[in-house]
C-alpha cells in the first residue's frame, strides 16, 4: 500500500517514483508557505485563465528544477546539509520576501500602494504586468524551503534510487506533482480575476493592484518571519498538532499563519476591495451618463 504520509528507505523502484509524484500532488493542493503565496499573486496578477496556467507551469517548472538538483545532491552524501533544520527555511523566506518585495515594485512601477485604501494612486496608469519570467526566478528560490516533502525526498526517496544517475528523478517527479496542482491552480486563479464583472481595463487595474499588494506586503510578512525565526527559533517552532495525516494539515505553525497572512489576509481581501470600488466606480459612470442623456 502506497504510503505518502510517512515512507522509509528500502521501498522498490517503482514505489519511490509513484511515492514522489504522489507527494507532489499532496504539495500543491495543501496550503504551503513555498508556492501558493506566490502562485496566487502571478496567476491573479495574468487575469486570464490561460496566462494564470502559463504562470502556475513555469513556476513549477523552476521548482522541478531546483528540486530534481537537490536530490541528486542529496544522493551523493549532502543531505546532512539539506536538513540543517528550520533554520535553513527562516533564512529562504527571507530571500523569498525580498524577492516578493522586488516583484511588486516592478509591477507597481515603484509606487506605494495602501494597504487599506481601495484607491489614491492605484487610479493612475502606473500598474505594469509581471514579466513571463518572474515566476521561475520565484519558483527556483521558493523550492530551496525546507519541510516534511523535502526530508522524505532528500533522505528517503533520493537514497534509495540504484544510481547517482538517477537520483534526481524522485525530485523531479515530486516536482511535476506539484505543478499538476499548481497549474489548475493557476488557472482557476487566473479564471476568477478575468470574471469580475468589470470593464477590461478596471479588471486589469484589480488584478495587478492584487497582485502587487499580495507580493509587496506578503513580502514584508515572509520576511518578518524569517527574521523571527532566526531571533527566536524556540519559539517560532512552536505547533498546534491538528490531529490530520497529511503533510501541511498536520500542524498549524509558522508556515501556515504565512500562507493564510499572505494569501487570505492580503490577497483575497485586496481582491474583494479592489472589485468593490471599481463596480462601485462603473455604476456612478453609468448613472452619470444616464443623466447626461
């Protein structure tokens, strides 16, 4: 029987391979630190369905990359530095969160957007879409985290393939895994910002202000919990053990207030503020031409 929750070396060939893949679609669909923040806010920022998927893949290919190298290194004796513990995870969220930080200002054009005010400057025609490239510079750093689905791959799965020359496919298996979900994800994102019920170009100023904000703040978020991390690590390991078998459900610690600050508590309610002030803005134009006419 297939076990993702908790595999051990000595599995045969084909179970390392389908084990992989397996937690790679655990990966995606789970709430994690390391790709939906990032996912949401390229696939919202693309307000299209098509463009949300392209942003989901390439993401996740960058993510299949780094993580297929990492398990061949692992094969060859260097897994003791791949679960140097959570320490190594506070110091990639930092460099995650000032990746973030520079994705926003590039799509904002290096203007402040407020967290809180559904307008001032984000009524200009600053905004500029993300470039076709961001999401794999995000999606190759984002894959150096640390967690549950790393230390299986690095230390289970990568060792128990028969040769060095192959130890990078539990990697890279894990990794298209997660782009399986990553890309419906993707798309389903990109789906919801380019069905609005807005004009094309009100749409367009939700999505990337969305976007921007959900990178630049949630930057800010992932950097503070890096910092934390690194200052008081007893306490940022600190869990509440949910009681659920699944690798990202099983505890609610630091990871997860991440996701659910960045992505919920910045990006959703930016994405329901934005849509209200420019369906609010449309119906005062058409009331004002009603009255012209």
């Amino acid at each position: 029987m297939l076990n993702i929750w908790d595999p051990h070396v000595g599995l045969g060939l084909l179970a390392v391979l389908v084990t992989a893949y397996f937690l790679g679609i655990v990966h995606g669909i789970t709430p994690d630190e390391h790709t939906w923040p990032i996912t949401f806010s390229y696939a919202i920022g693309s307000y299209s369905t098509r463009r949300g998927l392209v942003a989901g893949v390439v993401f996740s290919l960058a993510f299949t990359l780094q993580r297929a190298i990492a398990s061949e290194l692992a094969y060859v004796a260097l897994d003791r530095w791949f679960t140097g513990g959570p320490m190594v995870n506070y110091v990639v969220y930092l460099v995650v969160g000032a990746v973030m930080v520079w994705a926003a200002v590039v799509i904002g054009r290096g203007r402040h957007f407020h967290l809180f005010s559904p307008k001032h400057r984000e009524t200009e025609p600053v905004l500029r879409d993300p470039r076709p490239w961001m999401p794999a510079v995000h999606g190759f750093i984002a894959g150096w985290g640390f967690g549950a689905f790393a230390i299986i791959i690095y230390t289970v799965l990568a060792p128990s393939m028969p040769s060095a020359a192959w130890a990078w496919v539990p990697g890279a298996l894990f990794g298209f895994g997660t782009m399986t979900m990553q890309a419906l994800a993707g798309g389903a994102f990109g789906l919801i910002s380019s069905r609005l019920g807005l004009t094309p170009d009100a749409i367009r100023r939700v999505a990337l202000v969305t976007a921007a904000r959900t990178m630049g703040w949630g930057g800010v978020v992932f950097i503070a919990g890096g910092a934390f991390g690194l200052l008081f690590p007893s306490v940022a390991g600190l869990s509440v053990n949910t009681g659920i078998q699944v690798h990202n459900l099983h505890q609610v610690g630091i990871s997860m207030v991440l996701v659910m600050a960045t992505v919920l508590g910045i990006g959703v309610t930016t994405l329901i503020q934005q849509t209200r002030y420019w369906s609010r803005q449309s119906r005062s134009g058409r009331l004002e031409m009603s009255h012209q006419t």
